[in-house]
C-alpha cells in the first residue's frame, strides 16, 4: 500500500455565457480551451501519474477534462455539480484504495473551501493556502497530499502542497 497520495483539485477552466443555456450546459470560452490545456500540461509536467478522476457533470467541467488531455479512467458525478464540500469528501471516500492519484474536476465556491478544509497545519504550504483563500481561479490547481486510505479522507488530514494556476 502507498501511504502518500496526491489530491488533484481543478476548477472548471473559463466558460461562456451564451444566452438561453442554463448554467449546467454552459460550454467552455476560447479561454477556457486554452487554459484547461495548459493544466494538462502542468499536471503531466509536474504531478504523478492520474489513476482516476471524478468530475462534474457540467457542460464545462466534461469540457476542462477533455481538454487537459488526461487520459486516466473518468468517473462523472452528477453530486459533484453544485454541491457542498462534505458532499466532495463523501464522493471521495468512495475512490478504491488503488488509486495513488486522484483528480477532481468541479466548481467555485466548493473546491476552495474543500482544499483550505481538508489543509490541517502539518506540511500545508501558507502560501498556497493564501492564495486559494484570495481566489480559486478558473482552471486552477490545488494539490493536496493525503496519507492513508481515500475512505479515511475528512476535514484537517491532508497538506497542501502547491496551487497552481494556468495561464
């Protein structure tokens, strides 16, 4: 068993606002294309390897992951659209114990009250946690190590290691 797993935390990259599309189906901007790329880049650059990811089912957060060009087996969760941190960590609880990394793909405001509450003291990076604390921009990353098992993952047990936003 790997003790030490990485927490991949992506907001949707930057959407459109085309008139008459309710806020689930609203598509990615010529930005947010770019910009979710970009990550891609970063976390294949800069990360381990993706076992899995959950994502949103929203038109934007599907877009963000097709574009970031992670190919790693995909999990679309409708109760990752709209929801509430603990909603998040119960959706995480449920990832198998083979997964070493695991990306979340979601939404504003809950991936960085997700990231700053599962940050506890030890090995969190102030400076990261600052920054979220100020803005989770669109197609940012929050990267958390977490010890232990997914299904032990709750509020004050991982770090937060890195924030990063593409651009």
């Amino acid at each position: 068993m790997n003790s030490a797993r990485t927490l991949l935390l992506m907001r949707h990259a930057k959407s459109g606002y085309p008139a008459g599309v309710v806020d689930h189906d609203r598509p990615l901007a010529p930005r947010g294309i770019w910009e979710a790329g970009l990550g891609g880049d970063w976390l294949r650059a800069n990360q381990p390897s993706i076992d899995a990811v959950l994502c949103s089912t929203a038109t934007r957060a599907r877009q963000t992951l097709a574009n970031t060009g992670i190919d790693a087996p995909v999990q679309f969760r409708e109760r990752l659209y709209d929801t509430t941190p603990g909603t998040m960590i119960d959706e995480i609880n449920d990832v198998a114990d083979s997964v070493d990394t695991l990306l979340v793909v979601g939404h504003e405001p809950t991936m960085s009250s997700l990231a700053l509450g599962l940050a506890g003291d030890e090995g969190t990076d102030d400076v990261a946690a600052q920054r979220i604390s100020q803005k989770f921009a669109t197609s940012a990353i929050a990267v958390l190590r977490v010890t232990g098992d997914w299904k032990n993952l709750q509020p004050a047990t991982a770090a937060l290691i890195d924030f990063h936003i593409p651009r």
